[in-house]
C-alpha cells in the first residue's frame, strides 16, 4: 500500500510564523499559568505601576489643571485640563504595564533564569514562548488599564458610550507594546541597556500629546510626535472617553496591529536565533 503526501505550499510555513494558531495558543498558555504562580505572591510589585500614572493625574490633572482651566479637545471643542489628561495617562498605564514586563522581567528570565532554555526542551517553541511572554505581559498591562478606567469612571471623566471600547483598545495598545517590548529584550546584552529603554519611554510619554495638545509644538516636533505610537494610543484613548469618534481611529488603531504583528515574529525569529542555533 502506497501513501502520497502533499507538501504544503511554501507560503504555509511563513503563514504559520505569523499567524498565532490554536495550536501555539494552547502550548503558550502554560507560561502564561507559570507567570500567575509565580507573581501570585508579588501582587505589590506589580501594582506599583498602575499607582504611577495616577500620581500624574492627581498631581499635573488637578493641581496644574486649576492654573490651566480648559484646552482643546480632539475635535477643538473644549474640555477641562483633567479630561485631557485622563485618556492619556490611561494609555501610558496600558503601555507601561507591557513594556516594564515585555523588558525587565523577559530579560532576566533568558539571560540569568534560563528558563526558555529549558521550555524549549519540551515540546514548546520560540512562537510559543514569544506568544506566552507578550500575553501575560498584555495581561500586566490590561489590567493597569481596568484599574485606570475604574479610577476615570468613579470621577466622572468617563461621559461617553464610546468609553466601553476604551479597555479592548488598552489591551490592543499592550498587546503591541509587549510585542515590541519583547523584540527589543531580545537584543540587550547587560542591564545598562534597559537605559536606552527609559531614554525612549520618557520622551514619548512627555512628548506624546499626554499633557499638552499637537498645536502647541512647532511643525517639526509635531511631526515628530505623530510618529510616537503612544500618540496613536492617546488619539483612541481620547476619542473613546470624551465621545468624539470618527473613521481615523482606524488607522490608529492599524498601527497597533501592525506594531504587534511585527514584535511578535521579531521576538519568535530572534529566539530561535539566539537559542536554538
């Protein structure tokens, strides 16, 4: 008796280096349970994140927002300097809860944990660690943005319908950061590189349209700041919780799919790279 196989078309293989299937999905989950064990008892390292972002809301919101009074909004229209902020501290938590654990935490677990050295000795492998590393690090950075959105809701900053999209587009936002953010660890060679990090995280918070409109930048600086993907993430944020919704959030919220698309096969080329050649 004769079998005949069918080799799969060579563009299959590309597709399935891209595409997350179900298959990676089930696999990836293990680390994803791994990193709830093991950060079950560290509740209070990872909450020291959410509480940054509020510190500037309370801080810059209230206080500066009393000096300030009103700003434009993203249409023009006018809205208090705590509404303004709000939206744009809450995509900052959704990023900072990605990048901190996509960086920090994937860095020591490749170069002084081996752990993926091991994972990679079951049936595991570098799509299924990239995938499992960003989700939980989507997860760290999802639930940044709940706490956030609770913390809007109960001061009354959140007056739009349009505010119930705003977590599915915090967990897009983490999803691409933790991509990006994992895909950047793979190339650090020492914690003194974790400081190009915070040199590119501070300008973009500070820059991004977080505490000051686009107008207020000359034309150069504000080409410069359209191309921050934190400013992409605030656009969405702003537009959801102050109800001023229109068809370009679709190409910001694109941008964000694309950003994750490319950390995620960055991340898993990479760690095949460095691990299993």
């Amino acid at each position: 008796m004769t079998v005949t196989t069918t080799a799969p078309p060579a563009s299959s293989g590309l597709l399935l280096r891209v595409l997350p299937t179900g298959l990676y999905a089930g696999r990836a989950r293990v680390l994803v349970e791994r990193s709830l064990l093991v950060n079950r008892r560290a509740y209070l390292a990872m909450l020291s994140g959410f509480f940054e972002p509020l510190f500037y809301l309370f801080g810059l919101g209230f206080g500066f927002g009393r000096l300030v009074g009103e700003v434009a909004g993203p249409s023009g229209q006018p809205v208090t300097y705590v509404a303004f902020v709000a939206p744009a501290l809450l995509a900052a938590s959704a990023m900072n809860g990605a990048v901190y654990d996509a960086t920090f935490n994937i860095f020591f677990k490749f170069k002084y944990a081996k752990l993926y050295d091991a994972v990679l000795t079951t049936p595991m492998g570098p799509m299924d660690v990239a995938i499992g590393e960003i989700s939980w690090a989507l997860i760290r950075g999802a639930l940044y943005s709940t706490g956030f959105l609770a913390v809007m809701l109960g001061m009354g900053l959140l007056t739009s319908p349009w505010a119930l999209l705003a977590l599915p587009a915090a967990v897009l936002v983490a999803f691409a950061f933790a991509a990006v953010g994992m895909a950047c660890a793979t190339f650090m060679r020492s914690w003194q590189d974790f400081d190009l990090v915070l040199l590119a995280l501070m300008p973009m918070f500070l820059f991004s349209t977080t505490f000051f409109p686009l107008t207020v930048y000359p034309v150069p600086l504000q080409v410069a700041v359209q191309c921050f993907p934190l400013y992409h993430a605030i656009e969405v944020m702003r537009a959801l919780t102050i109800g001023d919704v229109h068809w370009s959030l679709l190409g910001h919220l694109s941008y964000f799919v694309v950003m994750a698309a490319v950390g995620t096969v960055i991340s898993s080329r990479r760690l095949d790279k460095l691990l299993l050649s």
